[in-house]
C-alpha cells in the first residue's frame, strides 16, 4: 500500500446542464449501462475550447452533430463534456453505454474537456469541473469509490488527451495508466 500525498477531489457536483438545458438532439438509441462504473476515461475533444456557455453550447452541438451525422452514432459519444467556462454538459449521462473507448464503453465514464491540450492544460475552471464531476459520480453511486481513472491513450492508441493535459492527469487520485 503506498502513501504518497494526492490532490483531494472537490466535494459537491458541478453545474451540470442537462441535454434538453443546453438544447442537444434526443437520442436515436440508448444501451442501460449498470452502475457504478470502475473506470473513468478522460478525453479531450480536440476541438475548439470555449469558456463562456453560448460558445460551449454551440462546440458541444458540433461534437454531437459530428458523431451523430458522420460517426452514425446514436448520439454524442462521450458521457460528458467540459467547458472551460467550468460547467459540464450532459453527452449520454451516467446511466447509457458511450461511444468513447473501445473495450471500455459498457463500464466507464467517458469525460471530454473542449478543446485541444496537447500543449496545455485545460484552465482551472475546466479542471476543477472534470474532477468535481468525478466527485459527486462516486457520491451518487454512478462511479464506484474504488474507480480507476485513465486518459483515452491509456486504452486506445491515440493522443486523447493530449500531453499536457495527460501529464496532469497522472497526478490525481486513483490515476493508473
Ligand atoms: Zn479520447
């Protein structure tokens, strides 16, 4: 058993708009996932940031028209998405099987931070969404308390999610590559 310090998880959940609050598309078919999860897989979209919430309404519309019109996906990939205006916008939820890592769709939390952080870090009000997310998912029993948290490249040969923001992740609780 190691003890070395760790960032403590925030406590409480963040602003999290609902799909029909932030005006994403219903969607077309839907797998029940069981929970609580073991894994929580962290993505960036590698897209446009966005740090107000009409700009990141209108990314998070963009990453769901592109996997749902060019993908065929059922609806945006990712459980949640991220903004770097610090809220958190519902993809498929806590409860539905994503599209985000193969092997890893049926028992994981898929989270996307807008943008691209191959050379830097998502701001601190996106970094503090991601990890209160985590928080209140362990809190209300989606998340088991014992999860592991992985970047995308750590399931998938891909850069998700980039190496600035990877690197950063290394560092928070229960990270295991
Ligand atoms: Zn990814």
């Amino acid at each position: 058993m190691q003890n070395r310090t760790e960032i403590q998880l925030p406590k409480g959940c963040p602003t999290i708009l609902t799909k029909s609050q932030w005006g994403g598309r219903a969607p077309t078919c839907r797998t029940a996932m069981s929970t609580p999860v073991p894994y929580v897989i962290i993505h960036h979209t590698e897209g446009t940031a966005c740090s107000s919430q009409s700009a990141c309404v209108s990314q998070a519309k963009s990453v769901q028209n592109y996997h749902m019109n060019s993908n065929g996906w059922c609806d945006v990939g990712y459980s949640f998405l991220v903004g770097e205006d610090g809220r958190v916008y519902e993809g498929r939820g806590w409860t539905s099987v994503g599209a985000h890592a193969p092997d890893y769709n049926k028992n994981s939390i898929g989270i996307s931070v807008m943008g691209s952080f191959t050379s830097k870090n998502p701001n601190t009000a996106a970094l503090n969404a991601v990890k209160s997310l985590i928080s209140c998912g362990v809190s209300k029993g989606y998340i088991k308390s014992t999860y592991t948290l992985k970047g995308h490249r750590n399931v998938t040969a891909t850069d998700c999610p980039g190496n600035t923001f990877y690197n950063t992740l290394k560092s928070w609780p229960r990270f295991k590559a």
